[in-house]
C-alpha cells in the first residue's frame, strides 16, 4: 500500500513482489528483505513533476554503527548519478529509471541494486529531494546463490533449492557398520529467524571490539561464516549451545531429545543470548546450516564415521598402552564413533583467483581446538583436503586428521622407551555422509575427501604431506654455546643437522636426513 510519507511523494516498497522475486518470502511478506547484486523495484509518486537536471533524486543506503564509504557500508547514489564520492568507496548501490515511468506527473518506477559484494545485514535507505531528506525504508540484505556476481553462486537450481531453501533435512549418525538417521528441522524461515540471526552477528566479539570493522567485513561469506561457527557454541562467548558429552544433563534438555533448529535459537534469544543446554556435535551442526541458509550461504550437514580429534597437527592418532607396572600416558587425541560438521558453498579467493579451492568448505561449529583465539573451525576446502593441502586457511590439518588420520598404539615400557604395536591407516573417514540432493537417500561423498586406500593418488598425496611436514620442521632455531679452556685454546665442534619429518604409516616421527657440516674452529 502507498504510505504518506511527510515528504513530497509517495511510495510503494512493493515487498510481497520484490521479495517473491528474491526468493525470501517465506521470511517476510511485510518487510524488505533482498539479495546482493539483484535489483529489486519501487514506485515513486512525487507531488510534483521530476526535473532530474534541477532536482535530482539521491539516496543513500548505510549499515552498522559509523558507516563509512570506505569500508562499504554506506553508499550514496542517485538520479542522475552525479555524487561525489571517496575515491576508495566500496560496494557502491545503483538505480534506475524503469518503463511505464512518467516523470512529468511525478511517476517514478525504479529499480534499485545493491552490489553482489555489498555487506550483509539491515540497512537504512534514505531519499533526498528539493533538499527534503527522509527514511524510505529499513530492508536487510543478503547473499544471493542465485547472482553469478555473489562469491555464494550456485549454478545449479535444484541444489540451490536443497541447499537454501529446504527447512527439513537429515542427519546421520549411528556407527560406520550401522548407519542410522534422524529428521532435523532446519525451520530458518520460521518468525523471528531473521532477527535472531542478525542479533547473533551483532553479539559476536569481532562486532563488540570493532562494530563498523566487523560490519564492513561481512561482506565476505568467509568472514561470516567462521563468526558464525564461534557463535553456535558457548566456549568463549554468548553463543547458542553450551555442549555436554555425558549424563546428568541436569538443568538443560538431553541432546537426542532435540528435532530442531528453532526452539534452541529462540530459547537463546528470549532469555538475553545465554546458552542453551544442551548439545552435540549434531545439534550444533543443525543449529548452524539453520543460520547459514537463512543468511543465503549454501551448505549442508555431513557426518563422518570413525572422525578422528587430532589435538597436536601431526596427523596422527596416539594411542598408549602401558606395559605392566607402568603408568599409562595420557593422550588429547580420540576416535570418535561419528562425527557431524557443516558443508558450505563459496568462492575463496583468498586461496588464489583460478578457483581451484572453490565449492564445499568444512565448518565444524563444535567447540574441539581453538583457531585463532575462538572455538570455531574452518572453511576449509575440500578439494584442499582431498590433495592433502594442510597449509591452507583455515583448520586444513585438523580437518584432514578427522578424515585419514593414521591410528598408532604404542606400548609403554618401564624403561620409557616406546614400541609400535600396531598401524592402521584405513580406520578414520569412512562412509561419510548427507542428505541426496530432492530425496531423503544417503549420499557417500567419501571420495571428495579422500582417495582410494593404495591408489597411486593417495601416494602422491602422502609424498605432499612429508614436504609440507619437512618444511615446518626445518625453521630457524637459535643455540647458544658454551665453550670451555682457557684463552689462547683451540675449541672445535661439530655441528649436524637433523630435520625430522613425520612418517604417516609406521612412526610418528622418522629421522630423514643428515647434514654434515664442516668442522668449525673456534679461537679463544
């Protein structure tokens, strides 16, 4: 309907249509709610007719606290388009005079473009005319799978619909021999989703120690995403889930006994952005694909059988025996029965402009290593994975250990010394699993991680991973000497390299090489 807006035209949001049009309907009916790089249209009636040469028709859109040209969350633009504006302005909106327009009479159809780059969340759009200035509209944004310009395009549309659209899904759980599955409900269309999401970005640390920082920065699905994984457990803010492995689940609700994603994210909002008890692994990656498909970001839940936690990045499972009458060493790393983590579809460019790394990403929102100071893990590749690229951005190490880890148990003898007792390099990363995209059947996307076991492939990728290794091992070290004898003595010493590489089938760690270096003399 046309709303009067005390400001000398009338105008008509057409929400229904425009959001029909940009696929979130099923949001809102009653507010804006558009996707980056797709137009969306509005009707003008000016009271009086436009003359764009002597009063043109400017608009500004911003978002965050001190919105800036330069971080890309403001953006002035107009009819004609004669703004002046910084010269290292970012994300830069555009409109357009449509057909059936009659400027004359004051009749304006116009078409309205935020960039595919532009930062997600709620903007304030505002018009100025004759010098008169007012609010039009308060709309949010999002990131659009549907725009090839979006760093989320997908191109195919039944995956877009799987992948963004659908609000039920699958989650496997059970063991690598019994697989077994239960519904989820993923619900990120339900009332209040939109802003129990936006308020989940706006409580997050980066936003609470740098707001127009962090607001500028989401722009960038890699950005939100791995906010968004900090933001579903509770280990070092006011995130969604507090997790809990074992009985009493006293005070909170057993993590089998939840179905769905809403119920946790409104409980988390109505009670002032406290956690809610409890999760898991599933619950938690549940919780997560809500919140990233109502954002407009692809993704998918994946569960992982016999998923390795390698707590030191060396690839490997320790498991320690102890001999008779000694005590038995501690371990961090653990096999688990099964494992839940997050798929998600985008564009990393900050791994290199040929789209090698493009496509899935992990993201694993259950509290397990730190990565840069939070609990959060990944996007990591897949293609990045499979090739055994563990130098990459972000979590490639541990990501790669929970998929094709080896598994060592070493006997602990009393004399200290360790004896390998038993390798396996086939148990981690089986069956790996999701939800077939338009039907309810099991999909096994182990081959996207892994290569077949002994396959000339799986070789060269073992070849990679000692290189990788080596090249760590051999960093600068700093040594002081200490040197005695008298002045005038003639010392002499020996100096020999020796880079350790770890070995990914019988020992942890394999001495490899030895360089001599000649004898040093050193005068006193």
């Amino acid at each position: 309907s046309l709303c009067d807006l005390t400001f000398r035209y009338f105008l008509n949001l057409n929400c229904e249509t425009n959001n029909t049009e940009h696929g979130t309907k099923k949001i809102s009916k009653d507010q804006l709610i558009v996707r980056r790089g797709q137009r969306f249209t509005v009707k003008v009636e000016l009271t009086q007719p436009f003359n764009p040469n002597l009063y043109p028709l400017t608009f500004t859109a911003v978002t965050g606290e001190n919105p800036s040209e330069d971080l890309g969350t403001k953006s002035c633009f107009g009819m004609p388009d004669r703004i002046q504006r910084s010269p290292s302005a970012k994300a830069v909106w555009k409109v357009e005079l449509e057909k059936g327009s009659n400027p004359p009479t004051g009749s304006l159809n116009l078409t309205i473009t935020p960039p595919a780059d532009t930062p997600i969340g709620k903007y304030n759009l505002t018009a100025r005319h004759r010098d008169e200035e007012t609010l039009l509209a308060e709309l949010v944004v999002l990131f659009n799978p549907w725009c090839s310009d979006d760093s989320v395009f997908m191109q195919d549309e039944k995956e877009r619909q799987e992948f963004v659209m659908n609000e039920r899904g699958i989650i496997y759980k059970g063991s690598g021999n019994y697989i077994t599955s239960i519904n989820w409900d993923f619900g990120q269309f339900e009332e209040d989703m939109m802003k129990i999401c936006l308020k989940m970005l706006d409580v997050n640390p980066k936003h609470l120690a740098n707001a127009a920082n962090d607001v500028s920065a989401r722009c960038n699905p890699i950005y939100v995403s791995r906010v968004v994984s900090a933001m579903i457990n509770s280990m070092d803010d006011c995130g969604v889930l507090e997790g809990r492995w074992s009985a009493p689940f006293w005070g909170g609700t057993i993590p089998s006994h939840w179905s769905g994603s809403y119920p946790i994210l409104k409980r988390w909002y109505n009670i002032g952005c406290h956690p809610v008890k409890y999760g898991q692994c599933w619950v938690f990656a549940g919780v997560m694909c809500s919140v990233m498909r109502l954002l407009g970001i692809p993704c998918r839940v994946v569960t992982n059988y016999q998923s390795a936690h390698d707590s030191n990045k060396n690839l490997i499972i320790d498991v320690y025996h102890a001999d008779y009458g000694v005590r038995e060493k501690e371990t961090k790393d653990s096999v688990w029965n099964y494992h839940v983590w997050l798929e998600c579809w985008m564009r990393r460019t900050d791994l290199g402009k040929d789209g090698k790394y493009d496509g899935w990403q992990v993201l694993d929102p259950t509290p397990q290593e730190k990565s840069d100071g939070a609990y959060c893990c990944g996007p990591a590749s897949v293609k990045a994975i499979l090739n055994g690229e563990t130098d990459l951005k972000y979590d490639a190490p541990f990501v790669y250990a929970m998929v094709n880890a080896d598994c060592i148990d070493w006997l602990c003898k009393a004399d200290g010394t360790m004896v390998n007792i038993f390798s396996d390099t086939k148990r981690i990363g089986q069956n790996i699993s999701t939800k077939a995209v338009g039907s309810n059947t099991r999909l096994d996307i182990t081959d996207s991680y892994k290569y077949k076991e002994g396959g000339m492939e799986e070789q060269q990728v073992e070849l990679g991973l000692e290189e990788q290794q080596m090249e760590l091992g051999m960093e600068e070290q700093q040594m002081e000497l200490g040197m005695e004898g008298g002045e005038g003595t003639t010392q002499r010493l020996q100096i020999i390299q020796m880079t350790a590489s770890f070995h990914f089938h019988k020992y942890p760690c394999e001495l490899k090489r030895y360089i001599s270096v000649p004898y040093i003399c050193f005068y006193f």
